[in-house]
C-alpha cells in the first residue's frame, strides 16, 4: 500500500501549529486596512479632516486675524484631533467584538497580543499620518490668509515643537485603543474617554489636592508641555504618570482580557 502524504504536513510541528507565523508587518498592514476600509472608519475620517480644516479655517480667518504662521495654524487642529482619533483608536479595536469578526481574526493568528499589538501600530500610523496631513493642509492655508491680507507668511517649522505635537496626538490615539481593549465596548468606552475629561476638569478646580492630581494624571493637562514644544525634566514625571494611568493600564488590562476571552 502506498501512503499519500499532505502537501502541508511538512509545515506542521508535532503539537499542531504551523511553523511559519504571519510577518508582524503583514498584521500591521491588515490593521491600518481595517482601519480605513470600514463604514464607521470613512466616516469618522472625514468628520475629523472636515472638522480639523474647519478649525484651521475658523482660526485663522475669524479669531485670530493676525495669524500666517504654518506651525501655528497645523497646531491649531489639536483640539479636533485629539477628539476624532481616540474614538478612531476605540472603535478599531471594538469593532472586532461588535461584528463578531474577532473568531476569525485570532483563527488567523492565534496569539492575541500580536494583533493588539499591531492595532498600537496601525493606530500610531494613522495619527502620524493624519498630523503630517494637517501641517501639508496648513501651507496652502498660511498662503491664502497672507495673499488675503496682503502680509507675509511664515513657513518656518519647529521640528521639536512638531514632533512633540505628533507624539500628542498619537498619544491620544492609543488612549482609545487601551480603552477599547479593555472595555470590548464602543460605547462604553467612548464614553469613559470623554467623561473622564470633563471630570478631570472640576477635580482641578475642588482646592489644591485636586488640582494637583489632575496635574499629573490628566492626560490632556499633561501633554500640553509636549504639545507645545516645551517639555522640561519637571514635566516627565507627570507625562509618564498619565501615560500609565491611561494608554499602558488599560492596554496591559485589555491584553489580559481578550488573552482569556472566550470567543463566539
């Protein structure tokens, strides 16, 4: 008798895995396209560039008349930023569960930690992405306000102050995505970003002890050195604190849980 022999059985170790794994690149890849592919992602995309030329727009030509300065006006986006992308960084996470596509996603890689790992990655390339796209939108914009006004624009960056705000909003896209790791809930874990905001926001106002701790654990307090280019030793402390409390807590939780999840 002759026996056939599978044409993959060489790629299987004896407990059954394959010996190959996907290319953490590859998983990267996949993750910034289901990120920008889905109904939900087109959509929040283009309410964040409508609203963050909006606000440039808005800022230069209404509030602030006096303004041609490119870093300035890229800088001015912040606010729009820092709300679309930590929803952008949820919902790239919850939308696993909410679809239940998750079955399929770990079917394809098994170790859960590589695939939230890689939506940390593809969440860090659209927020850099996004942040070089406002600066390129804000040349033009600087130029249009000059000709208006018949003054001389200022296409100088501060590379620093420019890396510090990308690392801002950055910063506030793995927020979301520590969030909805942790929650698995788009809802609840949109809501959790914003009230948590807000209450950080009267904790600073209740004496000098609330004011204090939102010192150093309000992310949004705490990345405005960051964000403006002018970190000091004196800032880190309370940079790291609010990094943890808030991206490296939620994200180490999360891991746990969709580790041990059963999936349906």
């Amino acid at each position: 008798m002759s026996t056939t022999t599978l044409p993959y059985a060489s790629r299987l170790r004896v407990d059954g895995r394959p010996s190959r794994t996907v290319p953490f690149p590859r998983l990267a890849a996949v993750e910034i396209r289901k990120l920008t592919d889905t109904r939900a992602a087109v959509v929040l995309l283009t309410l964040l560039v409508l609203a963050a030329v909006g606000a440039m727009l808005v800022r230069t030509f209404v509030f602030t008349l006096d303004v041609q300065d490119v870093q300035e006006i890229a800088t001015s986006t912040g606010p729009a930023l820092s709300l679309f992308l930590p929803v952008l960084g949820i919902i790239s996470v919850t939308s696993e569960w909410s679809k239940r596509t998750a079955l399929t996603t770990f079917a394809l890689e098994p170790r859960r930690w590589r695939v939230l790992v890689a939506k940390l990655a593809a969440g860090t390339a659209v927020a850099i992405t996004t942040s070089a796209l406002m600066i390129a939108v804000a040349y033009p914009t600087a130029a249009a306000v000059a000709a208006t006004r018949d003054t001389a624009a200022s296409f100088a960056l501060d590379p620093v102050a420019l890396a510090g705000w990308t690392a801002t909003n950055v910063l506030y896209t793995l927020c979301g995505i520590a969030l909805g790791a942790m929650l698995l809930n788009g809802a609840a874990s949109i809501v959790v970003y914003f009230v948590a905001s807000i209450v950080w926001g009267f904790v600073g106002l209740t004496g000098d002890l609330g004011s204090t701790l939102a010192s150093w654990l309000d992310l949004n307090a705490t990345t405005v050195p960051l964000a403006d280019g002018e970190m000091s030793l004196k800032a880190v402390g309370p940079l790291l604190s609010s990094i943890g409390l808030w991206v490296a807590a939620p994200f180490l939780l999360g891991l746990l849980r969709v580790s041990r999840i059963e999936l349906r």
